[in-house]
C-alpha cells in the first residue's frame, strides 16, 4: 500500500483563507440598511421560471461529461475553471466566486499493475481471466482516461481460494453458509450489490474469515432481468453485460485522515495505520458476464429462492466449481488488488449572491462535480442544472432586476463519489458560521434518473415549500398537471393534517446533504426526476457508476428533449427564490409533529410492551412530544397572525431564527458515538426492526434478548431519555423568544 504526496499545500492555505473572508464579507451588510420587509417577487419568479432552458442545460451536460472527470484529475480541474469562469461572467455572474482546496486521501488502482481476477488449475497455472475493462461498446468507454473498475479504498493484495456465493454479503448471508456446514475460512466470497453497503460486505466477509471479496451487479436488480447485448446499452437503457460498477468502499464519510478537521495543512493527520473505515480484505467489482461464468459454474448446495438471480442458471453456494463445468473442479479464484492511496489536492467551488437585507442568513445550493467517468447522469446532470440556474440568477443580477433579501451561496462540491468528501471538509471548516446562519440546504446531485415523476427527500420542515414551488410548475410531458399533481400519482401518503399529499423520503447518507443534516442539523432536501417504480424494478438507473453514463446515454433514454432537467431546475429555483425572498421563512416546523407521533405510535406499539417487562416508561416520551405538538401548533399561530398585519420586520427575524434552528436542537453529538458524524437523534442510521426514534430502535434490538439490568437496558434507558431532552429542547427553541 502506497501513499504518495501529489500536490503541495500552499495553494489550499491561500485558497481557503480566500474563501473564508468572502463568507465572513457577505455576512456583512455593504451599508446601514434596516430589515425592511423585502418579500418574495412573483414576477420575477415567473420570469426565472420562464427563462430556464431545458436546451442550455443540454449544452451544459454535453461539455460536462465530454470526458471523464475522476477527483483531481485534469479534467476535474478544468471543471473547476469552467465553474469559476461562468461565475465570473460579467453578464451573468455572481458576486462573486471562489475555489478552495483541500489535500485529502484517495484511493487509485495501479496504473502499471491493473487488478485482475483470474481462475487458477490445479497446477497452479491461470486457465481463465476475467474481463479487466468494460466493452467499448460506443468508443467512450476505451480511452486513456477511463479508470478501470476498482473498490476505491481496498487494500491491496492477493488473495486465491475456493469461490462461495455469499448472497448480497450481508452478516446473515455468511451466518447461512456457516449453517449449510460451508468453511468460510480462506475463500473468495462471490456478492452482489445491493442489501448492505459496499464496504459493509468486506467488512462481514472478513468477520468469517474470507479472504477476498467479488461484487458484481446480477441484472435481476438493475436490468429487469435483461442480460444479452441487444437488449442492453446502446440499445435499451439497461446495463451491458461488462459494466462494472466502481464506488468507494470507505464506511465513514469526509476525509478519511481529517475525522472532524477540515483538511488543511495545519489540520492533525491520523496516522495511516490507525485510519478506520477500510475494507479489511481486497475485494474487487466485476461485470455480470464474468459473474456468470463464475456462479454458474459453482458447486455445492443450490442457494436459497431469494438468492437466485437473472444469470440463465441455477446459483449454488460452493464451494469450488462443479466436475463437469467450465473449470476443473478443485480450481480456485485469485483476486489480486493493486490500488494505492494517495493525497492530492481537491477543489471545492463556491459562487455567492449577497442577499440584500439578511445578508448574514445563506439559502445553499449544492452540487458535486467529480465522476467515476463520464458520469452524465452521476453528478453532471445536476451540475448542468446548477449551471442554467446560476445563469438566470446571475443574469437579473448583473441587469440590476433582483437580488435577494437573503444571500444564496451555489456550491461544487469535490471528491463526493470518494465519500462526500468536499462537503464535508467545508462543513468542518465552518461549521459555527454554517451552523448560524445557513437556512437551509438545497442538493441536486443527479438531477434525472429518468422522466417519470418529481422524487424529493428531505427534514419535514421543507415538505410545505417543496410542495408550494410544485403546486406552480406544469409537469413535463402530455396533459396539464402540475409537478406536485404527477408526484402524487407515484409517490403519496395519507396524512392526518392533509390528506393524500406527494411523499417525501427521509435523508440517508448517499450525497452531500450527509453532513448538513447529520452533523450541522440544518434543514435540507434532496432534488431529483425518477422512473415509474410499476415499470421497472431496477434499484437504481442502471448505468450507474459505470463507463456507459455517458452524454449520448441520457439524451436517448433519460430525458429526450431535456424537460425532466429543466422540472427540476424549475423546481429548484421556485425553491431557492421562496427561501431566500420570502419575508416569512417557508418553513413549516409543525410538519414535524406528524413525524415524532408516528415514531411515537411506533414505540408504544411494538416496543411498548417489552419495555414494561423491564420497567421502562414511555410516558416521559409522550409527554415530550405533546409538548413539540402544542408549541409547534402556537408558533405557527402566532407566524399566521403577524402574517395579517404589518409586523416589526425584526420581530419577524427572530420568528425565522426559531424556524431556522429547529433543526439543530435534535443533535446530540454523544447519542451515538459508535457512528462517526451521525448527531441527528431522528436521522440517525436505524439497524432496528421498529420504525422510530434510530437510537431507541437500535438499542431495543440489542438488548431483546439479553437480562435486566444489563448493559444493553441502560443504553436502551440513556436512548429515551436523549430522545426525551431532545424533544423538550426542540418544544423550548419554539416558544416565545422571551420565555426562557
């Protein structure tokens, strides 16, 4: 394992420095100006939905993923300089923009010593080889810079035995091999993605003494089952049978020798040796044509129903291969991994609007820029809609018709397929400015996965300015249904307070709204188009991360004619425009009170009765709820009642700032320490079976089957009363600001 020093660290110092002054200067008014009651523009709301070009955004995605643009490389630099020039236009530029750098730790295969799986004979000789690139299939996928598939982060090695099929690799898969009698020690382990997270099936495989691990993606779960060359790309949307998808395999998120520090040059570097987060095991991804030729040639045990996927034959679990297959029957698999870590220098972009009246309160929008490859639709699809946004913006700006009442910062985040690591470095750089003063955050990472409906992810205060911004916008296609109209029609939920209304999914870790919303709690969302799950069963668009997400491949099967891009942008914009112009902040914080009560219901439901057998209540957690119900219910009272008359605007500043920081009162940064970053008691990642508060839920699932008094009850005991504090801390933030 190498670890190589790329670039210098002046330029980030300076960089950096740059990017903290301009943030501290547009918290600064340019003059003395009182916070007049400046509220959001409907003309020129209608003017930047109307100027938004579904062909610009087009052009944009044609020269974004013109070439491939891994983190650091050439290409990603030159994006870099392509951003700051656009933000710079003197006609339809922004205030002002910056790039800051970071020297952070990834992850490269060798480039004189490419990873390779081999299947080795008896005599030790390699009698079959797998397949180390992807076909070119378009002349795209052959170039110099397309980096071969790898696990960014695995260790290097080489690993050779017997091949197991372990399912998804997930600990209860290799806990069933154990119980089919299966050896697991010194094998190669056979996954497929999905089911736990790609590191996590190293991490398991490891645990039972594997020695290697392969991943594959089986066209049961991205292809409908398709698998054949003429039904695959170019000519369906589906995988081709060489696609490989990459991805990092670090468990954490942020800058793996920086945990809480930004990663500048004056910033403590964990030792290398002590760095956490790795897979344990080389490990490698391949195609679904090599993983045929592997798993249908397996011994052993046929695999359970569940297990069975598309690859036109019967999977078995091993090990080893079969008498009278392909191979002679005691072969066995030799993965050898190469990859190295290397510091290098990667860039964040940032281009700010000063708001006009509140320029200390930022709305930001944020996107990364880096790829595996191509990457079409991951990530370029969303920079190209940041870049047609910006310019409509920047455009009225520059012309003198508009400028905010509060500042919007745009943001290009990089390195965030090596794990969100641009965004979190800024969040770790700034965290007490950030968590002060930014409203919300805004995050269109891959704007279409495909043109069937709107689908958002978000904290509950967002559900109403989501909603409103749609309710606005025609949807794309026939017919004249609004976004919001459409949404419902896929996506929906009864609620007690609305009724049947669009759902929106809750925040995970997949993309930089990870660190916002878990370590700064700040309100935010996640934008995007998606496919007609009644048509599809594909967990994901099926090119994902792999040398195939090309330009060519979303202008034939994503979005012809660029609508479902321009929806979103639209959408994105009506919302950025009600955040940062609307004298009221459109944040609706009694949404939250449907969330809690469901979690509520959930724990007296299916964990009540258990928690009474070790004299456990949960009358301290009701009690805590009814209090966030009838405070959030008599803060939007008193917000409609002011809304009537001609309020203090300064009064109306403090109403906001309780809206704002809601958010941040359910952090709790020792709630969970096992869980690097996660502070957020209602977002937290949740192992548990019950669908409510993470840590109870987690905690309850540990201690099931253990004794009173042990351990496990007095964490599941620490766990309410967090959730509890919590709770009463957020009700507290929403009284009267002179309540103490």
């Amino acid at each position: 394992m190498q670890w190589t020093k790329v670039l210098g660290l002046g330029l980030g110092a300076a960089a950096l420095l740059g990017l903290g002054i301009i943030l501290g200067h547009f918290a600064i008014p340019k003059k003395a100006n009182s916070l007049a009651p400046q509220d959001l523009d409907l003309e020129i709301l209608e003017t930047v939905m109307g100027q938004l070009d579904a062909h610009r955004i087009r052009e944009n995605l044609r020269e974004l993923s013109r070439e491939p643009h891994l983190a650091s490389s050439p290409r990603d630099e030159d994006l870099v300089q392509l951003l700051l020039q656009r933000w710079k236009d003197p006609e339809s530029g922004l205030d002002s923009a910056e790039a800051s750098t970071y020297e952070v730790l990834l992850s490269f295969p060798s480039q004189e010593q490419p990873n390779v799986v081999d299947i080795v004979g008896p005599t030790g000789g390699i009698i079959h080889s797998c397949h180390r690139t992807e076909e070119n299939v378009t002349g795209e996928q052959g170039g110099p810079d397309v980096v071969q598939p790898y696990a960014a982060y695995a260790p290097s090695g080489t690993p050779q035995g017997l091949l197991v099929y372990a399912n998804r690799g997930a600990e209860e898969d290799f806990k069933e091999l154990q119980t089919q009698g299966i050896k697991l020690e010194g094998t190669i382990a056979l996954t497929r993605y999905g089911g736990v997270g790609r590191g996590a099936k190293a991490v398991n495989a490891a645990k039972h003494g594997v020695a290697g691990v392969l991943v594959y993606t089986d066209p049961a779960d991205i292809n409908d089952g398709l698998s054949s060359p003429d039904e695959t790309f170019p000519n369906s949307w589906y995988l081709p049978p060489s696609g490989v998808e990459r991805g990092s395999y670090y468990e954490y998120f942020g800058d793996p020798l920086t945990p809480y520090l930004p990663a500048v040059p004056s910033s403590f570097r964990v030792d290398l040796a002590n760095v956490s987060g790795f897979p344990p095991i080389p490990t490698q991804p391949i195609g679904f044509q090599d993983a045929r030729d592997l798993l249908c040639n397996l011994n052993g045990t046929l695999a359970p129903a569940t297990w069975q996927g598309a690859l036109g034959c019967h999977y078995r679990l091993g090990p080893g291969f079969r008498p009278d297959g392909d191979f002679p029957a005691d072969s066995q698999v030799n993965v050898s991994v190469y990859n190295r870590l290397e510091l290098r220098n990667s860039s964040n972009v940032l281009g700010i609007i000063r708001g006009a009246v509140e320029p200390d309160r930022y709305v930001l929008y944020g996107n990364h820029r880096d790829s595996w490859v191509h990457g079409a639709v991951d990530p370029s699809s969303g920079t190209a809609v940041l870049l047609e946004l910006s310019r409509v913006l920047g455009t009225l700006l520059k012309k003198g018709t508009w400028r905010p009442r509060r500042s919007i910062v745009f943001a290009s985040w990089g390195a965030e397929e090596f794990g969100l690591i641009g965004s979190t470095e800024f969040t770790e750089e700034f965290f007490n400015k950030l968590q002060e003063r930014t409203v919300a955050y805004i995050n269109v990472d891959i704007s279409v996965f495909a043109n069937a409906t709107l689908r958002v992810q978000g904290t509950p205060p967002v559900q109403s300015v989501v909603f409103s911004a749609t309710k606005e916008i025609r949807s794309p296609g026939p017919g004249d249904l609004s976004i919001y109209d459409n949404w419902i029609r896929y996506f929906n939920r009864s609620s007690p307070v609305y009724g049947l209304v669009p759902s929106l999914g809750s925040l995970g870790a997949g993309s930089d709204y990870a660190p916002f919303v878990h370590f700064l709690g700040i309100s935010s969302m996640d934008i995007a188009y998606t496919y007609d799950r009644s048509k599809t069963s594909a967990r994901i668009y099926p090119t994902y991360h792999t040398a195939f997400d090309t330009f060519d491949y979303v202008d034939k099967f994503l979005d012809p004619g660029f609508s479902s891009h321009q929806a979103v942008a639209r959408t994105a914009g009506s919302v950025i425009l009600r955040l940062s112009d609307s004298f009221f902040l459109p944040l609706k914080v009694s949404d939250y009170s449907e969330t809690l009560r469901s979690f509520l219901q959930a724990a007296q439901q299916d964990l009540g009765a258990l928690l009474e057998q070790h004299s456990i209540s949960l009358g301290p957690l009701v009690t805590a709820v009814e209090k966030f119900e009838a405070e959030a219910a008599a803060l939007g009272q008193r917000i409609s009642t002011l809304q009537k008359g001609s309020p203090d605007p300064l009064q109306v500043r403090m109403l906001n700032d309780q809206l704002m920081l809601l958010e941040r009162t359910f952090l709790n940064p020792r709630a969970f320490p096992e869980e690097r970053y996660y502070s957020h008691v209602l977002w937290a990642p949740r192992t548990g079976s019950v669908v409510t508060f993470p840590g109870l839920s987690n905690a309850c699932s540990r201690a099931r089957d253990t004794a009173s008094g042990s351990e496990a009850w007095a964490e599941v005991q620490r766990q309410l009363s967090i959730v509890v504090t919590a709770l009463e801390g957020a009700a507290a933030t929403l009284r009267p600001v002179a309540d103490l």
